[in-house]
C-alpha cells in the first residue's frame, strides 16, 4: 500500500495527504488496508471516510490497475459534499 500512496501524492499534487495521528483536524480519513479484509481500524470521526483494499475502494471491486483513480475519483466525489 506504500506504492499507493507514493502514486496517490504524484497523480494529485492538489491533495494533502497526512497521517490523522499527527494533525488535529482533516477533511476526509483514507484508510489503507493492507489487505483484503480492511481490518484496519480508524478514529471515530465526523469527516467522510474512504476504506481502501488491494482490491476495492470502500468494498466496491476495483482492478489493481484502476487503483489509484478509483480513489481519487472517491476523493474528490466526498470532497464535494
């Protein structure tokens, strides 16, 4: 999931991407799982939540070679309402 995030930062410079642990406040949580069973846990919150697997973009199917557009299309689609 590294590799994801490195190709998240470059395909959107616009985007901010930071760790929920080291800023008190942030738009949207994008959780990384590792995984397919998206076990990893997240902070109770009131900002949209995006869970994110090898193979699925909160739980719906995705080709690993749609990945990262997959998450930005659902980046921005959360970010707007």
């Amino acid at each position: 999931m590294m590799a994801e995030v490195s190709a998240l930062k470059t395909a959107a410079e616009d985007i901010d991407f930071v760790f929920c642990s080291q800023v008190p406040e942030y738009d949207l949580l994008l959780v990384m799982n590792a995984c397919e069973s998206a076990c990893a846990g997240w902070p109770q919150s009131l900002v949209p939540v995006i869970v994110v697997t090898p193979t699925s973009v909160d739980y719906w199917p995705v080709q690993e070679d749609e990945l990262t557009e997959r998450i930005l299309a659902a980046i921005r689609s959360k970010a707007e309402k």
